[in-house]
C-alpha cells in the first residue's frame, strides 16, 4: 500500500514555472513507477508522464515533452513534476499515482494509488 500527497499547485502566468511534489508513505515506494496525471473540469484524466522505479528512465505526454521534467528521490519517498513555458491549457488538477512493474503505462488504469490531486491554474 502506498498513500500519497502532492503539493506544490498553484496560480501561475503564462511562460512561467510550477514544480509539483508528491510525497509517498510506505517502505515500498522505490519498488514502484511512478505517473503524473491531470484532469480539466469536463475532460478525461489525461497522462502528463511517468518514471521507473529506479529513476533511470522517463516517459512524457507529447502536450508536454520538453516542457515537463520527472524526477525522484528514492531516499525522501518523493517524485516531482517540473513544469517550465506553462501554457493556459496546462490548467487542471495534477495527480501523482504508483504503479508496480514498468512505468511505460499512460492510462489512469493502470495505476493502483493516487493522490488527492493538487490545482494548478495558468493565467493568460
């Protein structure tokens, strides 16, 4: 089991930069990949990108490739989303979410424990 708690949202303008932590509780965590997810008001939960276990290796949504950054600290049980150029349409609440196995998964079922999301909001 592993409980999580992201942090880190808030208003923004447009071009700038938001860096979003989620913060796991469980001795496992390093053993599992990780998701970031976000979801607009009437859209699906739409994936933004994952990391392994190991931190060795990312995977991004093309909306925000080059933009995003994922990283982690296996030692602090914590991931990050880095979040540079935001762009109005990046406004939603972000989720993060722990799967076991590979992190080369980009749909919200296939991922066992979310956090309770945190709003991120970019002004025009």
């Amino acid at each position: 089991q592993v409980q999580l708690v992201e942090s880190g949202g808030g208003l923004v303008q447009a071009g700038g930069s938001l860096r979003l932590s989620c913060a796991a509780d469980g001795r496992t965590f390093s053993s599992y990949a990780m998701g970031w997810f976000r979801q607009a008001p009437g859209k699906e939960r739409e994936f933004v990108g994952s990391i392994s276990w190991s931190g060795g290796s990312t995977y991004y949504a093309d909306s925000v490739k080059g933009r995003f950054t994922i990283s982690r600290d296996n030692a602090r049980n914590a991931v990050y989303l880095q979040m540079n150029n935001l762009k109005p349409e990046d406004t939603a609440v972000y989720y993060c979410a722990a799967r076991p196995g590979d992190h080369y998964r980009d749909s919200a079922a296939q991922y066992n424990y979310w956090g309770q999301g945190t709003q991120v909001t970019v002004s025009s």
